[in-house]
C-alpha cells in the first residue's frame, strides 16, 4: 500500500525507471522480441528533495536519452507547486505541461491512444501525436 | 540454370486504408546475369511503392550490364547507390515530388558464372541455401527500434550498405524476403529462416507450379500473420522435373504446419 510522507526523490526516482528500462530492454534483445523507443512519463506536483547529486546525474541521463533519440519524455506538472524549471531541465525536446485540475483520466486515454499508434507504426511511418487532443488534459 | 520465383501481396492495414502494395519485386535473366530484387517502401511515403518499383527494376537491370564491373571492383558499392539515388532522382522530377517521398528499401542478388553480388539497404532478410544448411547472408537492418530502418534515401545508406561478392558454386537458392515476412519466415531470436525455404528451393515441383503455390500461400496464410505488405524472391539452381497434383495443394496451404511436412519428407 502506498502512501505519502512529503518526499520527493525525483532523481531517485527516474534512475529506478531508466533502470528497469535497460533491464526490459535486455530481456527483449536477449528473447529476440522487437521493440520501440521507449516513452518515460514524469510528474510531479512539488519540488525534488531527495539527492542532489542524484538528480543531477538523472537530469542528464535523461537528457543523453532523448538528444540520442533513445527515449521520449513526457513531463507533466500537476497543480500549482510542481516545480516546472527542474521538469523543464529534464526535457532537451518538449516543454512541461502543466495538468489540467485533476483531468488524470484524460492524459492517460491520450497515452494509451498515443502508444497504440506507435506500436502499429511501421519504417518510415511518421507516427503524429494528437496535438488537440491535448487540450483536454495538459496547458502550456 | 537459375529459375525465379517471387510475389507481393498488400497488407492488411493497407487495404484497410487504401493504400497501395508498397513492396516490389523483380526478376531477370539477361546477358548471362540472374537477378531478383525486392524493394519495400516507408510506410508514410506518399509514393514510395514508385520508389520500390523503381529501384528494384533498376538495380536488376544495371548489374545485369555491369555485373563484371563490380566483380573486378572497378565500379563500387558506393557508385551502385549513387546511381540508384539518381534513378530515384529522375522519378521524383516526373512525380513531381521530393526523393524522400519515393523512400524504400532494396534488397538483390545478381549472379553470374560462378560468382554472385549481394546488395542491401533497410529490413529485410537475404539467405541461401548451401548444401543442405540454410544461411542467412543478410539480416534485418533495423537499429535498436521496431519502426525504425534505412532507406535508400537516408542519410545513413551509405554507411548502412550491406555488400559482399562471393563464390556460388555450393549454393543451390537464395531468397530475399520484406520484414512483412519475416513474421512467418524469419526467426529474429535464433537468427535463423524458416526451414520450409529449404523446402521450396529443393522442391521437385515445377517452377509454374511452384509459383502458383507461393501466391496461394501468401494470400492464405502469410499474410495474415501480420497487418505489413509481404514479399518474397527467391533463385533456385535447379532442374524442375514435375510435380505430384495430389500434394502440391496441401503443401503450399499448409506452408507453417510442421506435422504434415515432415509427413511429406
């Protein structure tokens, strides 16, 4: 059972992510299974207080990830104190969007349409996301 | 003697979508040389099923003239792409659209004598048949990520350029297949092809014959396998001495069910 206690380790966080991504990535190389570029979905709704050291190194992780087109990014804020700048920092290629209230159901119906697209893409299909659609959970 | 047979079939989501069949294939035997080709065009090219077409159909005939060039390397594997861009070049100027919008992929084998040339850029898959072990000469060029490829157009083709010529004479078939195929023909894990193309190419069946069976097969059975275009070449060395009616049916439309071919064997 979860439960919250005002920590906010991001760095922590998102290198635990990044890890179980490499680790899934492994077992499909090794069982032959195709796969695609992976998505990463970071919100939050305050400031990072775990590691500094370790939110420094996720930052640019996260960040060799994306320029290398390894990983898309998807950072969300949720309510008014979530700290934009550092989910900013993590984002060479997409801006932080800010949730809409609490319109969670929204976002994760846009993601699972959005994944299905890419999951159906063939080479050299250019997959689109659905910008418009995106008005119905996150703002700029 | 090479003897060729070779299909494409429109995918699924193709036909859903009304999009035309953007693999190609093509065969020819002329100045001595044997080729097949096969050309797969990026899905969201507006015309790539012209560039595949292009492609394949130039490439067959430019090593057919130029076949001993390449051998005594004074033409290059670089030279062979530059040409085939140009072709592709032209095609746009008549399409009246960006080189990029006739994207595709190509895959050829060209033989001649007792040698044979190996070309390819993007998925797919090239293997042979030498003695009785199947071979895969060329594997799927897909990067890290499912949809991701090089296409005759890219940046990267020519760094990304498969090519080799080598000696023929222990080799009874090669095949060419698209990544739509590779789904019933091709084990990415093991590496490995489907043991049925070594059925096929050391079929006794006639070459007509045969060719009616891979259509049916594709048709039936292939293509539902995947929602992809799906295509196949192949060259086979051999002296077609007939066919048996009675199991040629059964064998193409049960081309996966490893029961009754071992029945058949």
């Amino acid at each position: 059972m979860l439960s919250a206690c005002g920590n906010t380790p991001m760095g922590e966080g998102v290198r635990l992510a990044l890890d179980l991504l490499d680790e899934r990535k492994q077992e499909y190389k090794d069982k032959g299974v195709d796969y695609y570029q992976p998505w990463l979905v970071l919100m939050s709704d305050g400031q990072p207080n775990g590691n500094a050291d370790m939110l420094e190194d996720s930052i640019q992780r996260t960040r060799d990830l994306v320029e290398n087109k390894k990983l898309s990014l998807f950072p969300i804020g949720i309510g008014a104190s979530a700290d934009m700048d550092t989910l900013a920092r993590f984002s060479p290629k997409r801006p932080p969007l800010r949730l809409n209230g609490l319109n969670f159901k929204e976002f994760f119906e846009w993601l699972s349409k959005s994944v299905s697209k890419v999951s159906q893409s063939r080479p050299g299909d250019k997959v689109e996301l659905d910008i418009d659609a995106i008005k119905a959970w996150g703002e700029a | 003697m090479w003897h060729f047979i070779h299909y494409a079939v429109q995918g699924r989501s193709h036909v859903k979508n009304n999009i035309p069949c953007q693999d190609k294939t093509y065969v020819l035997h002329k100045h001595n040389v044997s080729v097949i080709a096969l050309s797969d065009g990026a899905g969201s090219a507006k015309l790539s099923h012209f560039g595949a077409k292009e492609s394949v159909y130039f490439i067959s005939n430019h090593f057919a003239k130029y076949f001993d060039d390449y051998v005594d390397m004074s033409k290059t594997k670089e030279w062979l792409l530059i040409r085939i861009q140009k072709a592709l070049t032209r095609k746009a100027m008549k399409y009246n659209c960006s080189v990029s919008d006739l994207a595709c992929t190509l895959l050829c084998v060209a033989i001649k004598g007792n040698r044979f040339i190996l070309f390819h850029i993007g998925d797919g898959v090239i293997g042979c048949l030498g003695g009785n072990a199947l071979e895969v000469l060329s594997a799927p060029d897909n990067g890290e990520f499912a949809n991701v490829t090089n296409f005759i157009t890219s940046k990267n083709a020519f760094k990304s350029i498969r090519y080799s010529i080598d000696n023929v004479d222990k080799i009874s078939g090669f095949v060419l297949m698209s990544d739509g195929t590779q789904a019933s023909l091709y084990s990415k894990r093991q590496g490995a092809l489907a043991p049925v193309i070594r059925d096929i190419i050391q079929s006794d069946f006639s070459v007509k014959k045969l060719q009616i069976g891979l259509q049916n097969s594709f048709e039936n059975a292939i293509k539902n396998a995947t929602s992809d275009d799906c295509s196949i070449a192949f060259a086979m060395k051999r002296k077609p001495s007939g066919y048996n009616a009675r199991l040629l049916t059964s064998y193409f439309s049960c081309i996966k069910n490893e029961k009754l071919l071992k029945k058949m064997r």
